[in-house]
C-alpha cells in the first residue's frame, strides 16, 4: 500500500533560522505531491503543490519544496523562518488507486521569536 | 465569501447517541470529503463524495454514515458514537475532485464522545 512518512513530529527553530522537514513516499506511479499548513486556530491551506515539470516549486510565505524522484522525497523547505511559521505541516501524495491524498502524520513547528 | 462551514464546532456527546456533523460550501464543487485528524496519525480520511449520490468509501469509514442529497450539503453521521471516534474533524471540498485541485477546508468540528 502507498505511504507518506514525515521524519519529525516536532521541530522548534528560532527566527531567522533555515527550515527543512522531510517529507518521503512510497511510490505509486505518476507522482502528485501535496503540501499544507495549518496556522494555530486556522482550517488546513494549500502551501504548494507538484504534477510535472521543475522539480522545485515555489509556494506561498516563501516556502518552497524538491521533489527528488530518486529519494521518493518532497522535502520543504524556507531559507529563514519567521514567528509567524509556526503551524503544523502536512504532505500529501496522491493515491493512485483512487486518486485521493495520502496524509503524513504532519509536523508541528515552533519558531521561537 | 467562498468557504466551507462546519456545524457544531464542538460537541461534548454520550456513547451511543446519534450525532450529525453538518458541511456545507458555496463554492459549487462537485467533490467533498471528511477526514478525522489524530494526534501522530495526521488526517485519515472517512468517506469522499465525487458528486450528488455519489459517495465512497475512504480508509477509516467504519462507524460513519454520510449522505449527499445536494451539492453543497455532505453532512457526517455518527449513528451510535463511541469513545474512539473522539477527534478532529474536518470537511473539505473541491471543485471536481481531480488530483491537481486545492481542497478547501472547514473550520473543523471537535467531537468528544464520554
């Protein structure tokens, strides 16, 4: 069966530090990946999202993620965190047999101001 | 404003007594979901709906019920609720249900069942 691991439960920086939560996936043919944050007290949103093409995408707040086809990993990533931050991160690929998201256990980062 | 709403927001219940969870979205998507999210587990999904009539089910949908009468409605039904269905629960919708879409999430509904 497919499957998502996300390395960390938890991660606590400090501003201005640099971030990168892993992110790895069994693999189930075409690859759709899937990340999204949720701010304290806030529903779920889409942070970015990768289908084909530049195996670095871009999102939204300056984060950024790699897929990496050898690694089976999508890692996130931001070169300088700010308070702001802090929320709980989820990667999601998509299943194939179904075409639904496969949810990571998520990780809560904590940026201490 | 486009938004999926979850009713109650929280709800404190007794094992055994029939609860519903009512989603709504305004957004006219055909595709919604609802999924429980626990602790170290991440979110689970229950059952999934592709359009009108159309449900299926998703990894955990033992203990549920769900129905989709109308595109905009999917509500949660929890017939005899016990204490392992206390959790977090979210409802979410998109516009057809296809990979590339951005699911849109509710509030979230948190359920304690004693």
């Amino acid at each position: 069966a497919q499957s998502v691991s996300q390395h960390n439960h938890h991660v606590i920086l400090s501003e201005a530090a640099s971030l990168e939560l892993g992110c790895n996936y069994s693999y189930g043919g075409t690859v759709n990946l899937f990340w999204y944050v949720q701010y304290p007290g806030q529903h779920l949103q889409l942070l970015l999202k990768y289908f084909s093409g530049d195996p670095l995408v871009k999102g939204i707040k300056g984060f950024e993620a790699e897929f990496i086809k050898s690694k089976f990993s999508f890692n996130l990533r931001k070169p300088s965190v700010q308070w702001s931050d802090t929320a709980e991160y989820f990667c999601a690929p998509r299943r194939d047999s179904n075409y639904q998201l496969i949810w990571g256990a998520g990780t809560k980062l904590i940026i201490k101001p | 404003e486009a938004q999926v709403t979850q009713n109650p927001r929280y709800l404190i219940t007794v094992t055994g007594k029939k609860l519903t969870v009512t989603c709504s979205q305004n957004m006219n998507h055909e595709y919604m979901s609802w999924y429980r999210q626990d602790p170290g587990l991440g979110l689970r999904q229950i059952y999934y709906s592709m359009n009108v009539e159309v449900t299926d089910k998703g990894d955990v949908p033992e203990g549920y019920k769900v129905s989709r009468k109308e595109k905009r409605n999917f509500p949660l039904i929890l017939e005899s609720p016990s204490p392992n269905q206390t959790s977090l629960y979210f409802c979410a919708s998109s516009l057809t249900g296809l990979f590339q879409e951005t699911q849109y999430f509710g509030p979230g509904t948190r359920l304690l069942v004693l």
